[in-house]
C-alpha cells in the first residue's frame, strides 16, 4: 500500500458538493423543521396531496349541496307560483260563479215582478169588470124594482089583501131588490125559503128554513082562488103570491129577490 503522511490521515478525504447534498438528504429525512431547512424543488409530500384532495372533494360536495339546495328553492318557488296560479285561478271560478249567480237570481226576480205585475193587473181587471158587472147588476135590479114596484102598486093593490095577509105582503114589498145568498134569512139577503120564512113570522107563523117543510105544511089550492100573500111553491122553491099572477120570491144571485110573473111548474098553497 502506498504510504501517506500523518497530515493528511488526520484531514477527510471529500468532495464539497457530495458532502453538502448529504447532509440536506439527512436533514429532511429526520423532519427537523427551522430556518435551515431545505427541499428540492419539484417534490411534493403526500401529507400536502391528501390535504389538497380534500379540499377539493370539500369544494365538490359545498357545490353539489348548493347546486341541490338551489334546484330546491327553485322547485319550491315553481309550487308556490303553481300553488297562487291555482289559487288565481280558483277565485276567478268563484267570482265568475258568484257573478252568474247574482245574474240569475236578477232574472229571477225580475221575472217575479214581472209575474207579480202581470197578476195584480189581472187582478185589477177582473175587479174592474166585476164591478163594472155589480154596477150593471145594481142598475137593472134598481130598473126592475122600479117597474116591480110600479107594476104592484098600480095592479097588485087592486086584488082584495086580507088584514092577516097584508103583513106578508107588506114586508115582501118592502124586501125587494135585496141580494140572494144560499142560506140567508135576512136582514140583508135571502134565499127562497130564508124570504118566506121571514115574511110570514110577522103574523106570528114559525116556518122550517126549507122549502119541501113548508110546502109540507100548507094545502094546494087551485090558482083561480089564489089571494094576495098566499104561498107559491115549485120544485125546491118558494116565494109568496102578489096576486094577478105576479109573486115576489128570491130567485137566484141574479135576480136577488124580484117581483116577476108566476113562471110554468108552479102552484099556489095556502097555510
């Protein structure tokens, strides 16, 4: 082997790159951190990947949950514009029902009135031609109880009256032009049997309210021998003899009660 000097065994042998790049190497392997350290460019730990990764996994799941929270609000905020088109839509049929009612309710009343108008004028035209009617009614029986009247006082008196008949005849006269009613025996109205009833209880006679009872309670006689205030009977009618064959009677709502001539079917009776 080749000798050497003490000198140089006590100095190390070494290239000043090689040394420098191993103490760096020794230096980062042992994680001391300070002022001094030093890494090569271009490495990157995996400590710093995995940071990084996460952060962008975080980025990716902060957008995803945004993304999803706004396709909420948007599908929320297309149910409520849905839900106050529906409510739009709900209150126009309401109003356009409520319109349609009120409408048809109008037409109802309306023709109501019309209805209502229509029958008051009815109304007052058959009251109209009903009084027209009495009036025409009143004016011939007052023309009929005038030549009644007249007729009877000029003829009738002359027939001899007996003093018990005068009575009768006397309030049958005065009864004249009084309306007929089925059932009534005066003051007012009556019917055939009410008139006959009432004429000859004013000689103290109480007759039955009926026709056939009172025709039952009297004697035929023939008509030559007929007297002023005898009876005159017919089918389901009565009325009291004036004499020369005229009779005071009430006929019919027409006539009221009338001083006519003795008319076919009827016979003279006396109580």
């Amino acid at each position: 082997m080749p000798s050497s000097s003490p000198a140089e065994a006590r100095t190390p042998q070494f290239e000043p790159v090689t040394a420098w790049s191993e103490r760096v190497s020794r230096v980062s392997r042992s994680g001391a951190r300070g002022p001094y350290t030093v890494r090569p460019a271009g490495v990157r730990p995996a400590a710093a990947a995995v940071k990084q990764a996460a952060r962008q996994a975080a980025g990716r799941q902060r957008a995803t949950i945004a993304a999803v929270r706004r396709a909420a609000q948007q599908r929320r905020a297309e149910q409520r514009a849905a839900e106050r088109r529906a409510q739009a839509r709900q209150l126009a049929e309401r109003r356009a029902e409520q319109r349609t009612e009120r409408r048809a309710e109008r037409r109802a009343e309306r023709r109501a009135e019309r209805r209502a108008e229509r029958r008051a004028e009815v109304r007052r035209s058959v009251q109209r031609g009903e009084r027209g009617e009495r009036n025409s009614r009143t004016v011939v029986r007052r023309t009929q109880v005038r030549k009644s009247t007249k007729r009877y006082r000029t003829r009738g008196s002359s027939a001899g009256v007996s003093g018990r008949m005068a009575a009768v005849v006397s309030f049958a006269r005065s009864q004249l032009g009084k309306r007929y009613a089925p059932g009534g025996d005066g003051p007012n109205a009556f019917d055939c049997s009410g008139f006959t009833k009432r004429a000859y209880a004013q000689i103290g006679l109480r007759l039955p309210h009926s026709s056939g009872a009172q025709a039952a309670r009297a004697r035929a006689i023939p008509r030559s021998a007929a007297r002023p205030g005898d009876l005159v009977v017919g089918r389901g009618h009565v009325g009291v003899y004036m004499g020369r064959g005229m009779m005071i009677d009430a006929g019919n709502r027409r006539t009221g009660v009338v001083y006519r001539r003795l008319y076919a079917g009827l016979h003279i009776e006396r109580f």
